[in-house]
C-alpha cells in the first residue's frame, strides 16, 4: 500500500513536471511566433510600391497589415489575397 502511494506521488510529480515543461515550450513557441510576424509586418510596411506590386499586394493592404498588433494571426491577409490553405 505504501508503495503504490509512493509510486503514485512519483508519478503526479513526472505528470506535473510534464505538463509545466510543456506549458513553457508552448509559451516560448507563443513568443517565437508574435517575434517572427512583427518582424513581417514591418518589412512589408518598409516595402516600395514596386515591391509590393511583385507580391501582388495594395499599397493601402500592406499599410493594413503592417499597422496590426502582433498578436493578431495571419487569417485576413490570406483571406485578401484569395489563399485557403
């Protein structure tokens, strides 16, 4: 009986662990992310007019775009510019 409780407390404690472990990594990727896509959205608002005439994107969308927050997702510029996937 003192066993199983004690193997059962070792195991909580791994599962615990686990769960923080995966929490950070989670949240690390979060940040990673919310990094990469204001990094983006500040390129495409540097971009010249013929530059973004070669990507195919407006003058005005672009100056959208790169006036978003960083933590909204990507789904309305690709929605714009006719992607699904």
């Amino acid at each position: 009986m003192m066993a199983r409780m004690l193997v059962l407390d070792r195991f909580s404690t791994i599962e615990s662990k686990l769960t923080r472990n995966r929490f950070a990594w989670r949240l690390l990727c979060l940040v990673d992310v919310w990094i990469a896509r204001q990094r983006t959205r500040r390129a495409l608002g540097r971009l010249d007019r013929h530059r973004l005439d070669d990507i195919a994107v407006t003058a005005d969308r672009a100056a959208a775009e790169s006036a978003r927050p960083f933590w909204e997702g990507d789904d309305a510029l690709r929605l714009a510019m006719g992607r699904d996937g």
